[in-house]
C-alpha cells in the first residue's frame, strides 16, 4: 500500500503512542526512565524515527548504516557497567558491540572502494555494500539495542520482559501499518463493499510488458479468456484476460494478458474495481453482463481468435511467436498482430516444438510458430501496404478465417482460409516480363496457365499457345473455332510432310522447313495484325512433320531429318518476334507466348535430344529477350526445373511455384522467393503456389490457394462472356514482310 508523508507521520503518532503505552504496562509510569531501564524504549523511538516510516523506509545506504551503528553503539556504552557485570552480560555486550562494529567496517569498506575501477576493489565494494545493508539496517540494528537492554537489564523482571518484548514484536518485526492494516482491509472488503470480487489467486511474477503469473491454490482452475482485475503495490488497478497455464518451479502457474478499458468503461466501473490487497488477482465479470461492450476491447471481443503471444526473436520481416491454442493452424494460415496500432499481417511459415526444464524432472513443452510479414490490408485498393517496425512483445496474436472464400475478378488466389486476396497488379508486366508456372505433374500449373490466357484474352492480348498436351483447344473452346484452326492445322501438317522428297542442290532450300516457316509466319502474321475476335492460337509441335535437307544432292538423292519439337517452336517464336517487330515498339503487351511442357519445348542445353535442339533453343531464348521492346512475353509451364533453359527461366520476373520435391528445383525458386519459402514447396497442397514478381499485387512473396476453376468461371466471366466468333475462311495472304525483314 503507497502511502503519502502526512500518513507514514499519522502511523508515527501510533507507534509512539503504542510505546508509551507498553512502558506505562511494564513500569507503571507514562514516562521511560532515564537510565539503562529506559534504552529499550529510546531505541525502539529511533528505530521509528531513523528507519521505518520517515527517512529511510524502503532500503539502507552505507552512510545510514553507519549512523544507525554510531548510534547504537553510543547509547550500548553510556548504560556500560562492566566491572559489576557477571561473564554472560559481558558475552552480550561483547556480541552487541561485536555486530555494530561489523556494520561500521563493512559500510566504511563499501564507500572507500566504491569508485575503485579494479574488478577486486569492485567485489569488495558489492560485498560490503550486502553485509551493511543485511545487518546494518534499522530493524537489525535498534534489535541488538533492545535484545541486549533485555537480557541485560529485564531479563530478572518477568513483567518487564513480557512488554518490552511486545514492544519489540510489535515495532521491528511485525510493522501492523504494512501487514495488520492490509489484513483488516481484505476482510473489510469481503463484508462491507456491495460489489465483492472473487479472489483467484495472487501475482506470482510480472512478465513485462503486459503479462503476469499467477499463482492459485492447487485445486482452482480458470478458464481461458476469463476477464481479471489485479494491482499491485505502485500501480492503480488493471484489467486482464486469462490464457493458459505454464510449468514453472513447483507447480502450474495461470498466465494473463494485460489490456486497457476504454476510458467511458473505466468511468462507469470505476467504482466497482476494488481489490484489496496487493497483487491479490479477481474476477472481474463487467463483459459477461454487458455483452454489447465487447467489441470496445477488442482482445475481449475476438477471444475465440487469439492463438498465441509475440515472443523473443521477432524482427522487422519474420514473427515469432508462442502458441497455446493450435486452432485450425497450418503452412500458410494468416495472422494478425498490431504494431503501432495498426493491425498488421503475417503468413505461418513453420512450426517448432520446445520445451523448457522446470523444478526437479517436471517439463513444459509448446510450440512456437514463425511467419513472414505480408503488410497491411487496404480494403479500398484490396493491396497490402508495408510498415517497417516490430510488434511488442507478449503482444496477442490473432488468427484470419473466414467460412467460405468470396472469389472476386481480379483475384489470382488468396490466402488460405481467409477472404484476403491476391491479385495481378498488372496483366501487361505478367507477359513482358515473363512468366513462370512451376511444379510437379497434376497439382493444377494448366488450369492456372488456362486462367492466365483467359484474363490476356479478355485485355485484347494476344496469346500463342504451344502445347503438346492438347488440353488449351479443349478448355479454351469457347475462344477457339476449331473447326477453321483444325482446317488450318491440317493445312500445315500436309505441306510439312510433302517436304520429305523435295530435294535442292541448294541444301538450305531443300525440304519443308522454309514452307513451312512461311505457312506459320503468314498464319501468325493474319492473327496477330487483324483486328478481330480471335485472340488464341494453338499450335502442337509434335503434330508437325517437317524435313531439313542435311546433305548435298547426289543422283536426284538426299539425307533428310525431321525437325524436333524444340525446332519448330523455334520457328514459332521467332516468327512471331519478327511481325511484333514490324508493329514497332511498345511499354504494352501484344502477344503471349505459353509454352506448356516447356521442358521438351526450351530444354537445357544437357537435357536436349539432339545437338539441333540446343541452337533452337538458344534460337527461342533470343527471341525471348528481344521481345519486351516489342511487347512481346512468353508464360512457361514445367514440371521439372532443371530440365528448362536457364536462359529464359532466368528472364522470368513473375513466378508460380507450386508443389516441388527435387533439391534442383527448390534451390532455383530460392533465389527468387527466399529459402523460407522454397523449403516449403514439397509441403504445398493441390491448387496452392507461392506467387512472387513484378506482376503480384503483394510486394513480398506469399503462399496463396489458386482460384477453382469452377468458382473462377462463374465469376470472371459474368463480366467478361467470351466473345461469339464469327467462322471465316481462311484464306492465304502475302506476308507483309519482306525477305529482308525475317530473322532467319
């Protein structure tokens, strides 16, 4: 209890008087005797005086130890009559003599060695300042005054001894205005206050900033969330929420979070937070009877959503902290903490398990979780917004859910469990800067590629798919006339075949391979320049049957080869750089190119099939990096990492990594979306990536769940209906480029 100067005087008053009153009982006279009978009642005035109420109530100095000793030591000495003394009062003298001249030395030591800048001056600095200050305070001193007055003068007097030694009791030991009068309040409280608060324990330990233990007997238990009022000795009363119990020493303690009631709350309570006692903890039950004000706190109000405490080690980018109820936890879940009043986000990463040693072979075992800052929410632009700080720590941590994902147009996926979404911040920089699209087979890389194209197609890019699987033509039928492109396909197929016996004396001219390049420029060139409702087109390399003269003609004779898939998307690439070069430059996306099953397509240089292979692939890759002038990008899907040139691979500035196990794979996705992530990858379930680049809404890499395709349609294209195409012939025109012009 905090008590002010006018009071400690008041309580001084009473001491006095409660002297007076004992030596009345013990002498029969309200005045003490001025000899020996009376030392015991000067030292008890001086212990008063000097020590517990007015100078030095709360610690002693070396300075004060040497007074209170000086003190004791004159009056021992003024009552000293060792000549008529027996040997057992010389032993009491001599011991009271004894310790009050230990407590002179030791605090002499202490401030001659104070300033000493040697480590050994230092610890016999610290070691007298401990022996002064144990037995150099007041109540030690003026005790060896009054115990050796007592045995010395009193101890043949019974009546003497018996008051003297309440005196003792009462002023030096027992302190009644510290412990009597706190005692007196508590059950003051139980009886007479009209809103009594059950006591549930008291505060065993304060873990600052925020938190305490508490310490109940063996049989109580409280509930999570259960809302606590408690104080302390410096402190006004403070409100609290209980969370879980932790092993420590002996036996379990409860822990609780600190937090603040709004100041009309605290007004209209105000009256009600009584507690009696020092860290003594209570119920408090204001919330359970105004349920309509919980949402004024919010720790109050989002109870069932807390799952952990901020703890050590947090830093600006990464969280960590403690978990105590693992809800509905997993890779990839979004949490919430605040800094700085704002409410700020974090994506688990991963989990671990501790476990701390208690009292003898007792353990307590959690788990801690570690997540990556996304930012804050905006719910205005649907964007996370950075902040460059750190959650407090033992700061609440509040879990995102929701029931049922609301899908929105412009979503790309969103985090797991909850309605915060992830978009594409700009469709142009998807296909300029390039694209990536990685994992393993049958984890959902096509129905995200097909979603891709469909946005492109519904901004009036264009978009070129090369795909050995098939799937683009039957998924994108409603954006395909497969009637006329199978026409023009089967067109293709035939001129490459008849190239098979076309020899050359000229070994470039022979073959099908320039027909063949001048059928696919001029088909490209009608789909990309028209300006028309058809936006895709799909060619699969491995229907074509094309020959290349590889030797000089003898007899009308010639050795041919057939081009590779590798070749002819070669072809189809440069084609395509050739006539957006025509177009001019542009910051714009005109033309996509998607190359599915792009490890057979734009293979490494150590996975091709043929030595041809690693010039088409180069070829492709030139293609590539020239095209973002141009507005020309590509998209590309595969299954295997290491197998893809690194040439392209590397030019790809947005990345999709989907569900990875080789350590080839995983350690190329590092380098973009940090190792934190990339460990993670064999861990993702079906329909989830880790998006990250130039084109994703969020600044930071996140692991997002993709949109279902069912869900995307239903929604993307109530705005956006595929156009109705209009059959047409096809029908031959001259390519507007001139020789000169082709990049081959």
């Amino acid at each position: 209890m905090k008590r002010n100067q006018p009071t400690r005087a008041i309580i001084l008053f009473i001491y006095i008087g409660i002297l007076f009153l004992l030596n009345y009982l013990a002498f029969d006279d309200w005045l003490p005797e001025k000899d020996y009978k009376g030392l015991w009642f000067y030292a008890g005035i001086a212990s008063i005086l000097l020590g517990n109420l007015l100078v030095t109530p709360f610690y002693t100095k070396p300075v004060d130890a040497i007074s209170y000793s000086v003190v004791s030591l004159i009056a021992i000495f003024l009552v000293n009559n060792w000549s008529n003394w027996n040997i057992p009062d010389k032993v009491v003298f001599i011991t009271a003599i004894s310790i009050q001249t230990i407590v002179i030395i030791s605090a002499f030591i202490c401030i001659l060695t104070k300033d000493s800048v040697k480590p050994f001056g230092q610890k016999i600095s610290k070691s007298g300042f401990i022996v002064s200050e144990f037995i150099g305070n007041q109540r030690v001193v003026f005790s060896v005054v009054i115990l050796f007055a007592l045995i010395v003068f009193h101890r043949t007097e019974i009546k003497e001894m018996f008051y003297i030694t309440i005196a003792w009791i009462i002023t030096v030991i027992i302190e009644p205005d510290r412990h009597l009068i706190n005692i007196f309040n508590r059950i003051r409280g139980i009886w007479f206050t009209t809103d009594y608060k059950e006591q549930i324990g008291y505060v065993s330990a304060y873990q600052t900033p925020n938190m305490i233990l508490i310490k109940q007997p063996e049989e109580a238990f409280t509930n999570f969330g259960t809302n606590i009022i408690y104080k302390d000795a410096h402190t006004a009363i403070k409100t609290g929420i209980t969370l879980n119990y932790v092993g420590r020493d002996e036996q379990l303690l409860l822990r609780a979070i600190e937090y603040n009631l709004p100041e009309e709350i605290r007004n209209e309570v105000k009256e009600q937070l009584n507690l009696y006692g020092n860290n003594s903890v209570a119920l408090f039950d204001y919330f359970d009877k105004n349920l309509d004000k919980k949402d004024k706190v919010p720790i109050v109000d989002r109870l069932d959503d807390i799952i952990g405490i901020v703890d050590e080690n947090t830093n600006v980018e990464k969280l960590q902290f403690e978990i105590f109820k693992d809800d509905d936890i997993e890779i990839g879940c979004v949490v919430e903490v605040e800094i700085n009043g704002k409410p700020v986000l974090y994506q688990i990463l991963d989990g671990i398990t501790y476990e701390d040693k208690v009292f003898q072979r007792n353990k307590y075992g959690y788990a801690r979780a570690q997540a990556t800052k996304i930012g804050i929410w905006d719910f205005n632009t649907k964007k996370f917004e950075p902040i460059n700080w750190i959650p407090q720590i033992n700061s609440p941590v509040f879990i995102k859910r929701t029931e049922e994902f609301i899908p929105d147009v412009t979503t790309i996926g969103h985090f797991p469990k909850t309605n915060f979404t992830v978009g594409i911040k700009n469709i142009n920089h998807l296909v300029t800067h390039n694209t990536a699209i990685l994992g393993i087979l049958g984890i959902g890389k096509s129905m995200l590629s097909i979603e891709i194209v469909e946005r492109l197609i519904s901004e009036k890019i264009k978009v070129i798919c090369i795909d050995l699987t098939n799937q683009y033509a039957n998924l994108l039928k409603d954006f395909y006339d497969s009637e006329i492109e199978e026409k023009s396909l089967k067109e293709l197929y035939e001129l490459g075949s008849g190239g098979k016996s076309k020899v050359s004396k000229h070994v470039e001219e022979g073959g099908s391979i320039n027909d063949i390049r001048d059928a696919i420029l001029n088909d490209l060139e009608t789909f990309i320049i028209s300006e028309n409702d058809k936006f895709i087109k799909i060619y699969n390399p491995s229907g074509f049957e094309v020959w290349r003269q590889d030797s000089k003609p003898f007899a009308n004779e010639a050795s041919m080869a057939s081009l590779t898939p590798t070749e002819i998307t070669q072809i189809i690439s440069d084609c395509t750089l050739s006539i957006c070069q025509n177009m001019g430059m542009t910051d714009n996306a005109r033309v996509c190119l998607v190359y599915e099953e792009a490890h057979s397509l734009i293979p490494e240089w150590n996975s091709v099939a043929c030595e041809g292979d690693k010039a088409a692939t180069n070829g492709t890759a030139r293609a590539i990096l020239q095209g973002r002038k141009y507005g020309l990008g590509c998209i590309l899907i595969t299954q295997r990492t290491a197998n893809v040139t690194k040439t392209i691979l590397n030019q790809c500035n947005s990345i999709f990594a989907m569900r990875t196990f080789d350590d080839t794979g995983k350690n190329f996705i590092a380098n973009y979306i940090g190792t934190d992530y990339a460990d993670k990858l064999s861990t993702l379930q079906e329909r989830q990536a880790v998006f990250y680049g130039k084109a994703s809404s969020c600044e930071n890499p996140v692991l997002i769940r993709l949109n279902d395709r069912d869900n995307f349609l239903k929604v993307f294209r109530a705005k956006f209906p595929p156009p109705v195409i209009k059959p047409t012939e096809t029908k031959k025109t001259e390519s507007k480029l001139e020789a000169d012009d082709l990049p081959f």
